[in-house]
C-alpha cells in the first residue's frame, strides 16, 4: 500500500496583506512563544486589517495567548505601531 504526495501549497505574494499581518504576527515570536498562538495573532491582524477585527487591545485580551516577557498593555501598543505600519 502506498500513500500519495501531500497537495502543493500556494504561498501568499511577498505583497499581500494576508503576508504582511501573518509576519507581523511572526515578529513576536519573542513574546509569544507558542506557534499556534502567532497563527491567531495573525488571523486577527488580518481581520482588522479587511475592517472585521477588533482593535489590538481587545485582540491581545481576548485571544487567550500565553504572553512571555512584556505585559499585555504593551504588547497592546508594539501591535498597534506594527498596524499603523500597514495602513500607511
């Protein structure tokens, strides 16, 4: 019995939003130690970015990520300078 090659994936252009906010999820890789986490983060930038999200504050409290070495109020703040990058 043989089993058959996984599917090909399609990555995001370098330029898409959905690249840009799931990168910016991935630069906090400091404080966000758990993989799963960064992939929520960047679910939820990606929202906010399309005008469906909530802001970073309630992002960062609702989301339920475990946070390592800032507090939440800060992480908070770097997300919504991260934001404010993207929509310029």
């Amino acid at each position: 019995m043989t089993t058959l090659p996984p599917p090909a994936v399609k990555l995001f252009p370098e330029d898409s939003i959905e690249k840009v906010c799931y990168g910016i999820a991935e630069s906090f890789k400091d404080f966000l130690p758990i993989p799963n986490d960064r992939l929520r983060l960047g679910f939820n930038l990606y929202r906010l970015a399309i005008g469906e999200g909530d802001t970073p504050d309630v992002i960062v409290r609702n989301a339920k990520m475990k946070v390592e070495g800032i507090s939440l109020v800060d992480l908070a703040k770097k997300i919504e300078e991260e934001v404010g990058k993207i929509k310029k």
